[in-house]
C-alpha cells in the first residue's frame, strides 16, 4: 500500500506543483514542506495534511489510504458546494465559463453537489431584458453549454436562468445537470415584489402539478414538487427552492422535507444590508433544524449589477441546524462542507411519523466516487471554541444546580450526604451541591461530605478530599471503612485476594454508610456516577450505582474533565490548587491497594480504555445513529495522529459490549436530570435489558 509521502508525491506531480509553490498556496514554510515530503517529518499534524491535501485537490483520507467508496459502500458523506461565480450581467457566454471553471475546480476538492445562485446564467439583476429573445435563447443556448461540458463531471449542479415555459409565460427556475441531462427544472414559487427588482414585474409564479417543459426538443420534468434522489444511496434526496421561496412562513423545503428530501438546495440573489447577514444566517439555520436537512444556501456575489443594491456572496451550509460552512459577505463566495446525509437519514427515522410525498414526482440519478472526508471532532461533547465552552459550562452547572435545588425543596432535605474521593466525579457533583444550596440561600456546611479511605485510597485524592471540602466550606466527616469491608469479607468466607468481590465490597459498604447517614440527618444522597461510566456499567450495583439523586449522570467525563478545569479558571487560592491537582489524578475507583510509593495502582483508563474514544463512540452511536462500521472509520479520522486503527477497533468492541451487557444497571438507576441530546436515564433512552449486540459486534468483525 503506498505511504502517505508517496500520495503526496502522487498528487503532487498529478497537479505539476513546485515545492515551493506547495508550501505558498497551503500556508506551511518551505522548509516543513520539504520534510514531509521526503519523509524527514514522520509524524504529520492533521491541520498540515489537510492544507495539502486542500492545494492538492485531494482528501486528507485519500492521502492516508484509509477510506475509499468505490460504491460498494458508502457513508453518506457527500460534499457540497456553494458558489457564487463572477457575472456579467447578460453575458451568458461569459457567465457559462466561470461556471465550467468553477465546477472544475470543485470537482477535484471531491464536490458532489455544486449550488449556484440565482440567475446565474444571464445575471440577476437584466430587468426589462429579461423580456428580449436575444437574453432568453442566450440562456437556453448557455444551458445545452453546461450540459454538455459538465457531463464529463461528476457533480450534480444547481443553476439559475430564466425559461419560458410552453405555455408562453416565464419563469424564474433552476435547472438540475447531471451526467449530460437536465434532470429536472424547478420554479420559483414565491416573488418579491418589494424590492428594486421587482421580479412579478418579469416573472410568473407557478404552483401547478408537475408537468414538463421542452428544451432543446428533450421534455424535462418540470414543477416544484420534485425530489431527486440517488439511485444507488436513496438517503441522498434533495429538494429544490429559489431565494424568497425560504422567506415565507411556509416554503416549499417544508412540504420538500416531509416529502422525504433530507436536503434543500436554495439558488438565492439576496441583496445586502447592514443588519441582514447576520438575519440571514440564522434563518437557515432555523429553517434547516425546523425541516431537519442539510441546507446549501448559495446567493449572488458583488459582481453583480450594483445600479440599486449589491449583493455579497453570503454562502451558508447548513446541517440540521448547525452551520457547516459559511463564506463571509465580500470573502471567497465559496462555502464548501461535507454533509451527512446518514445522519439526516436516522434522524428522519426517529422523529418522522407521517410523511406525505402526495403529488411529488422523484428524479433518479447515480452519483460516483463519493469519498467519505469529514472529520468529526473528537470530543464532541466539548466545544471547540472557549467562549462557547465557556458559555456550555456555565449553562451546564446552572442546569444541574436548579435541578438538584428543586429536589431539596421538594422533599424538605436538611442535609445533602455526597461522598468524597479526591476524584474528578465527586469534585464536580460537591461543586454542584454548593451551587444548589446558594440557591437556596442556605450555606454550604448544610452539605455533609464524607471521605472513606479503605485498602486503595491514596494519600494523594484523601488529601484531596479533606482540602476541597475546606475550600467549598462543606462539613466534612471522615470515615475509615477498612474495619467494617474486612469484617464483612470475612462474614462472607472471603480470601481477601483482591476480586470483583474485594472490590465491590468497598463499594457497597461507601453506599451503605452514606444511605445510613442521610437517614440519621434527613438528608439526601448525592449520586457522583456520570454518564460515561454509566454507558460501560463501570459501577458496583447497589453500590456506587445507587443514590437518592443522581446529579452528574448526564455529564459524559471529557464534559466533566472541562467544567472542573473552568471552575479552576474561575476560583482563586488553595481551591484552585486542589482542582488543578484533581483533574490531573488518573482516573480511578481505588479499590485495589496502592503501590509500594502508595500512588493510584488501579487505573480506569488502563482497564477500560481511553474515555475519550469512548465519549466518541457514545455520542456517534447514540446521537448519530451511525453504524459500529462507520464509527470506527469515523473514529480514525478523527483520532490519526492519537491512536492506531487497531487500538480503536479493540475499545469500541470493548464499548459496545459492555453498553448492551450493563443496561440492566441503566435500568434501575435514581432520578437525574437531562441535560443534552445523549441521554441514558430510563426515562430516555428505552432499551431492553437483554438486547444481544451479536448484530454490532458482527460488523465490526469483518474488519479484522
């Protein structure tokens, strides 16, 4: 199998590049360039292989020979384009060119989809023009152009023109070209008629049946219920929309995405105001989280005319709500993201109940060497960007702390009882409770923690514990519970050789103590599992898995890791110093006794495998709906220059195993609050407690 130098070199040559100019065009020094390809640099940054593989016309996957469709399978990532060509306006031979360019240009990035804007042919803004021959046959003649020139391409393209139709009367459409064909030609439905253009002056509305227009002596569907779907991946199904079309209260994506369209292609010449970006982005980001598509909204760029407005080349990407990709008013005019339609696909599957394609009439087409390049994050949990992680923390803790405040009044609690183990969990369900008690108007000694040190606590987290508890103001009450684990250990017949039932002793004698303490003070017992261990059943039933309210169970650990390290941003003095030391202690239960040195010797991380990889395969398996097979590949693109394939491949087995085996823990687990779209109370996630993984783990072996 080539390297990965080699494909670089492959490529490069391919594009007839000079290493000088690759290092201009992707950013990098010359000098770093030349290392990574003769193979000096031996482990490449994946920003760096992406700038290259950017310039190259290539995918970053491509050039790690890790997943290539060649149709037999396919992930449902499908990249899509919106661009916003240079125009002159009623030069359509000109307008036809940039057009060819661009979807050349774009064909080699792998676009499977390019959207241009509206009227892209003849210009937006011809005006009485558009009533000429001469505008209209240069339209029609530039469309057979594209045609033909584009058939070569292995794109679906979205362009603009105006089309009299064979009832004489004129229309603003898009046509569909693929595979030298006009797929299909849609209608503007919807026409302004307040602003300088004044298209009802020009232009008729059509909201008829479906039919079919003549062009260039071949019929082609014609109408706004159209849906063109991929014959080979049916999840690729689009609809398509003109400018206004989205603006009214109810647009024809609406009626598009019940009919079954998972994505919404919008031709748009929308002028630009000061206030309007910002309007327009968040418009298609509703519109795309109401309809539940991927929606590429591609507009006008600033060449057209500018005899009354300007237009800004404001392209936006879309996904379900989430903006992909965005081109900046006056920047590129081109926004580029890779959507996923699988997604769409699942999420279609779980909330749809109803669908209505009544009166839709479905275009087939076949699309080709679809590559799968997305790169997810790889903690998915946790924003990238720190004012929006800053922002999700604060939300965060404000959720869990009015949740857990209604519960004390509730049932009238005068203590909360939470046992403290120096540890990452406990530190953040402790900063909790004394979040709800300020609520509440209550101090923070109302909380009474207990630390119970038996055969593996390290003087390390005890220390911990007992500093923390001082610096939050809670009560602290210590309890060795060596005394009482022996004692039963030996009720029971047991060696004392360290096992699942050494340790899970301890575990139930913590629980006991702190159920029994509460019932003495009225209190109520703060549950300190989170989400993470709750997916893997890494919990002693009955033991650690039980509590009177489970505050933190809705917390996956990466999430859990960055509140404490922004509660350490936001504390001062010896608070600060024991956060910063407890989010650096492994991970760990301690119920093994301690090295020699009396450090940590049982290590999560080293039994289970990495938490991060399994907050991925949580959020990709549950949130996504993705199959184990497309986790995986995900997962090694999102974590190339982490962890090798293998090492990924044996904890996401490990994941999905213990995820089906330990769901009777999930089962039967204390109320907790909710607090995103991954969940796995009983309240939300309805899986049976025998579910058989054989289905799964299947997929996943023929990867071996």
């Amino acid at each position: 199998m080539a390297t990965i130098v080699e494909r670089l070199n492959e490529a490069k040559k391919r594009r007839g590049m000079t290493l000088k100019q690759l290092a201009e065009q992707s950013g990098l020094t010359q000098g770093t360039v030349n290392k990574i390809m003769s193979g000096e640099l031996k482990h490449i940054k994946p920003d760096k292989l992406s700038r290259l593989a950017d310039v190259l016309g290539v995918s970053k996957e491509w050039l790690c020979g890790e997943i290539r469709t060649d149709g037999s399978e396919f992930w449902g990532l499908v990249k899509i384009a919106c661009i916003s060509t240079e125009v002159k306006v009623a030069d359509c031979d000109f307008n036809v060119r940039q057009i060819v360019r661009a979807v050349d240009k774009a064909a080699r990035r792998g676009v499977r989809i390019a959207v241009f804007p509206e009227l892209c042919l003849t210009g937006y803004a011809c005006g009485d023009l558009f009533f000429q021959d001469a505008l209209r046959n240069a339209a029609l003649n530039g469309l057979e152009q594209l045609r033909m020139e584009l058939s070569s391409y292995n794109v679906v393209c979205a362009v603009g023109l105006p089309l009299c139709a064979d009832s004489g009367k004129l229309y603003n459409v898009a046509a569909i070209l693929y595979d030298g064909k006009i797929l299909g030609v849609v209608p503007k439905k919807n026409l302004p008629n307040y602003n300088e253009f004044m298209e009802k002056r020009y232009f008729c509305t059509y909201d008829g049946e479906n039919t079919t227009v003549r062009i260039n002596n071949c019929d082609v569907p014609f109408g706004t219920k159209l849906l063109f779907a991929d014959a080979a991946h049916p999840e690729v199904r689009f609809g398509v929309e003109l400018c206004e079309d989205v603006w009214v209260a109810h647009s024809p994506s609406i009626d598009h995405s019940v009919a079954g369209a998972n994505a919404i292609l919008n031709l748009s010449a929308s002028n630009e105001t000061v206030a309007k970006p910002e309007y327009r982005k968040k418009m298609i980001e509703i519109q795309s989280a109401k309809c539940g598509v991927i929606y590429a909204y591609c507009s006008s760029g600033p060449s057209e005319s500018t005899s009354a407005t300007v237009c800004s080349g404001h392209n936006i990407i879309c996904e379900n709500g989430e903006c992909l990709a965005e081109s900046e008013p006056f920047g590129s005019c081109y926004a580029e993201a890779t959507a996923d339609f699988d997604f769409i696909q699942n999420e279609r599957a779980r909330l749809d109940r109803s669908p209505n394609a009544e009166g839709y009439q479905t275009i087939r087409f076949r699309l080709k060497d679809v590559q799968a390049d997305r790169i997810y994050p790889m903690h998915p949990f946790v924003p990238q960007n720190k004012a929006e992680r800053d922002r999700v923390c604060e939300r965060t803790l404000t959720i869990l702390s009015y949740a857990l405040k209604k519960r004390v009044e509730h049932i009238n609690a005068k203590r909360l009882v939470i046992g403290i183990s120096g540890g990452s969990d406990s530190t953040l369900a402790l900063e909790v409770c004394v979040r709800a008690l300020k609520l509440l108007k209550r101090p923070a000694s109302d909380i009474l923690s207990v630390t119970m040190p038996c055969f593996g606590t390290s003087e390390r987290t005890l220390n911990n514990s007992v500093a923390l508890c001082k610096a939050l103001g809670t009560d602290l009450r210590k309890i060795d519970i060596s005394a009482a684990v022996t004692q039963h250990l030996k009720d029971i017949g047991h060696n004392f050789t360290p096992d699942v039932t050494f340790e899970n002793a301890q575990a139930r004698e913590r629980t006991q103590v702190l159920m029994d303490i509460a019932n003495a003070e009225n209190g109520l017992v703060i549950g300190t599992g989170d989400m993470s261990e709750a997916a893997l059943g890494w919990s002693t039933f009955n033991g650690d898995q039980m509590s009177m309210y489970s505050v933190i169970s809705s917390v996956p650990k990466t999430l859990v890791i960055e509140l404490l390290r922004y509660l350490e941003e936001n504390s001062k003095g010896e608070l600060r110093r024991v956060l910063h030391d407890i989010i650096g202690t492994p991970v760990s239960p301690e119920l093994l006794p301690t090295d020699k040195e009396g450090n940590i010797a049982q290590k999560t991380e080293e039994s289970v495998g990495p938490y991060e990889l399994h907050d991925y395969f949580l959020f990709m398996l549950i949130r996504k709906g993705f199959s184990p097979k497309k986790v995986y590949l995900m997962a090694r693109m999102s974590f190339a220059d982490v962890y090798e394939p293998q090492t990924i491949l044996k904890w996401l087995k490990f994941f999905i195993r213990r995820f089906f085996t330990q769901q009777f823990k999930r089962s039967c687990t204390p109320d907790s609050v909710r607090l995103g779209s991954v969940d796995l109370s009983k309240y939300s996630l309805r899986m049976p407690s025998d579910a058989c993984a054989a289905s799964w783990l299947a997929e996943l072996d023929e990867l071996n």
